[in-house]
C-alpha cells in the first residue's frame, strides 16, 4: 500500500510543491516551463500519465492548460493533493502537502492566463515521486472472472495458489482490480498450509468461483495474516527494506474482495494481486490490525441516528498478544518498531487518531486524519519509525457524522453502510 491513493473520479491529483526562491514574485510572469512544469512532474507525474491511475495525464503544457480550472480549484479547496494526514503529528515520507505558498503560485498562474513561456527557461525535472512496486516478481489472479451476484454488498474469497517451493518472503503488494467501479477494497490473507484443507471446504461447498465470506477468510481457529491490501487508488509499494512477510510452502493466498454496485451495474471482474519477493530478510514482519474486538465480537460500536459527531476510543497493551499471534516473532519484554500506519473507515468517518500511550504518561501521534475522505486511504511511512515499549498502549479513535436525513443507526459491519475503526500497522521486531 502506498501513495496515490484515490478514486480518481473528477479532479486532478495536482500536487505541486515547492516553488523556489528564482520563481517571479508577480503572478503574471509565472509560466509553465519555468514554474509549474517542475511541480507537476514532481509531485503528480506518477499518477498524471498515459495509462496511469489518474483520469487524465498532465505531461504537456496543452495538458495542464486544459484542466488549469480544475486543478486552481483543486489546491484551493485542499481536496488536491491527496494527502489526509493533519500537521503537527508525525512526519512521513513523501508528504504531499501544500503550502499557501505553493498553492499562490498554482493559483497565480491559472488566474493570468497559464502563459506557456519557453522551453528554454524549463528547469531541472525532478523525477516523479515513488509508487508502486520496484519489480513484480509474481502475479496472483482470480482463476476466472467473477460477476458479483448480490447487490449492493457482495463479499467474495477465491483461492489463489502459492507457488514456490521454498520459504520466501513478501517485501511490496500491490493489488490490480479487474473491475474498479465496482471494487469497493481488497485484502490479501496468508493461510498456512495445515488450514488449507478446510479453506477448500469453503470453497466446495458453495456454487460458482469463489466463496461467500465477511470480515476475513472464513477459516475458523486457523492463523490468517494479512498479506496486504488495496483500497480506491493505491498504487503499491515495497516494504520497508530488509524486511517482508514469510510464507511457507503450501501456503495459499485467500484474496478477499468486497464488491459494491450502489454506483456501478455488475460486470466480470477477474482481478489480481503483484508481489515482489525475497529468499530471504533481516527481519520478519506483521501486519498489526487495531481494533477493540468487542466492537466485532458484541458490536459494541454504536453509531446512533441523528447523531452530528459520534466518538470510540480503544487503547491495550500490544505486547501482551503480539507473542502469541506471531509465533515468537516478537517478545513480550522486547520493543518493537512501527513502520507505518494507516486507519480505516467507511463513508461516515469524518476523523481519526493512531497515538502510542506511553508507560510514564505520555503520548504520541502516529497518524491524526483530520478530515478523513474514504476515496482517498494511504499507508503513511514515517521518515524515523516509531518504537513500542513493554507497558506502552496503542490507542485509536474515530469520529463519524450521522446526522443526514434518513440516517439509521450503524455498527461495525462490512458493508459499505456500515462503519469500521481499525488501525494497521506494519510492525518488525
């Protein structure tokens, strides 16, 4: 999971940054070649090209002077660049902010009349920010293609076989929806080979590919971990170096995907998962999801009608379980290190917050979404990673708005008029 994410529906993701100190200080001499080229390759050329996950490509002065409306309202209002993470809680890597400054120069240009001056003054490109995987060394896909058959939710498993033959590690995932109108989120699980007999008993006992399945993969008692996860817009990536997933021989990969024809009619989809992959790594990691599990288990997590801001908290102790859930991976009386987080809601969010409490009483932000937008979900790479102590809690709260007209009341549930609160962290010891 990495940068981009987005439904890119309607606007352009036009995250330009940093404006030099060269650039004129009169919005009128402001020209593509010389200060918005840069910007856009900078900070939008890996979703604004040919093929790309954008709507349109932004690679011409003809192209950006075309959507130049857009784009000043886009950086006006904040909904560009796709970036949710409040300031003053972490930093990240590839923080696609935008100062006042920078959206000025946006601003200034569009308003002037976007003049193209000449190539000549074009300077330094930067190349355009990281995204998806640096190699696919294995592609997954649904073993034939899928119409879904209940509307407007339609929770689908199917079995993709693991083919090495030797331990080997996952270090990127990227996942390909064949099918994104209709996709409303995916996710990878690893399932060890001693549940994989009862995983195809799932299967078996149901017609047609796949298996219905809600919340996981459906295998009770066995161990499942996440492999990873795509979400409207994300582009992929590696995991931090040095480290990655293993999965054993005989392993099978449940790919879990939640369909939603609310807004789209129901069409074949066959989609697929990349991996990059590793015979070996320094340190071995979990994917660490973050929830009460009373609000799964009791649906303790009332959303009620009529309500404008309604507030769940959750904190505990992760290395009183981390040991047990991992095999011995980590140890209750060694820290660990996080690094990166994301949060989950549905449509009804409107803020959340991941903090580390710490043992003597204080706390610290890993990741305040102060206005949280479901079609834009990213994981966030911190620059430093964050270390958990012995006695140290991990804590998250959500905020949702259900006040519209019409509301009814809500709990955690997998559809897509449901609600959810999760944290997820990528943790190594």
């Amino acid at each position: 999971m990495h940068r981009c994410f987005g439904k890119i529906w309607g606007l352009a993701a036009l995250t330009l940054l940093a404006c030099s100190s060269s650039s004129p200080s009169s919005s009128s001499a402001f020209t593509y070649h010389r200060d918005v080229a840069p910007l856009v390759q900078e900070k939008c050329g890996g979703c604004h090209v040919e093929g790309g996950i954008a709507p349109f490509p932004l690679q011409t002065y003809e192209q950006v002077f075309e959507h130049r409306s857009e784009i000043r309202e886009a950086v006006q209002t904040r909904t560009m660049p796709p970036w949710l993470p409040g300031p003053g809680c972490a930093e990240y890597s590839g923080d696609l902010s935008l100062s006042e400054e920078q959206i000025s120069l946006i601003t200034g240009w569009a308003d002037t009349g976007g003049r193209e001056g000449s190539p000549s003054e074009a300077r330094f490109t930067p190349p355009p920010p990281p995204g998806g995987l640096s190699r696919v060394d294995r592609e997954l896909t649904m073993p034939v293609e899928y119409t879904p058959q209940k509307a407007p939710d339609d929770y689908r498993c199917f079995i993709l076989d693991w083919p090495e033959a030797q331990v080997r590690y996952i270090t990127g995932f990227n996942g390909k929806p064949g099918t994104q109108t209709e996709i409303h989120h995916l996710v990878a699980y690893l399932i060890h080979p001693e549940d994989t007999a009862a995983l195809h008993a799932l299967d078996e006992a149901e017609p047609g590919p796949g298996y219905t399945c809600f919340g996981g993969p459906g295998v009770q008692g066995g161990v499942t971990a996440w492999l990873g996860a795509w979400a409207p817009g994300s582009q992929g990536g590696d995991f931090p170096e040095g480290s990655g997933l293993e999965i054993t021989p005989g392993s099978q990969v449940v790919l879990q995907v939640h369909y939603n024809t609310s807004n789209a009619s129901p069409s074949p989809d066959r989609t697929s998962i990349q991996l990059k992959v590793d015979s070996s790594v320094d340190k071995k990691a979990h994917v660490l999801l973050w929830a009460n599990p009373e609000w799964v288990t009791d649906r303790t997590m009332d959303i009620p009608a009529g309500q404008a801001d309604v507030v769940h908290r959750w904190s505990y102790e992760p290395l009183k379980f981390l040991p047990d859930i991992t095999g011995g991976t980590f140890r209750k009386d060694q820290p660990f290190t996080v690094h990166s987080s994301a949060l989950h809601m549905h449509t009804l969010g409107t803020h959340a917050r991941l903090e580390v409490l710490r043992q003597e009483g204080s706390a610290q932000c890993l990741l305040d979404i102060p206005r949280w937008n479901f079609n834009w979900q990213n994981t966030y790479r911190f620059q430093e990673p964050k270390v958990v102590r012995p006695g140290d809690r991990l804590s998250i709260e959500c905020h949702w708005n259900n006040s519209a007209p019409g509301a009814r009341d809500v709990n955690w549930g997998d559809g897509t008029r449901d609600e959810m609160c999760l944290g997820v962290f990528y943790i190594t010891p």
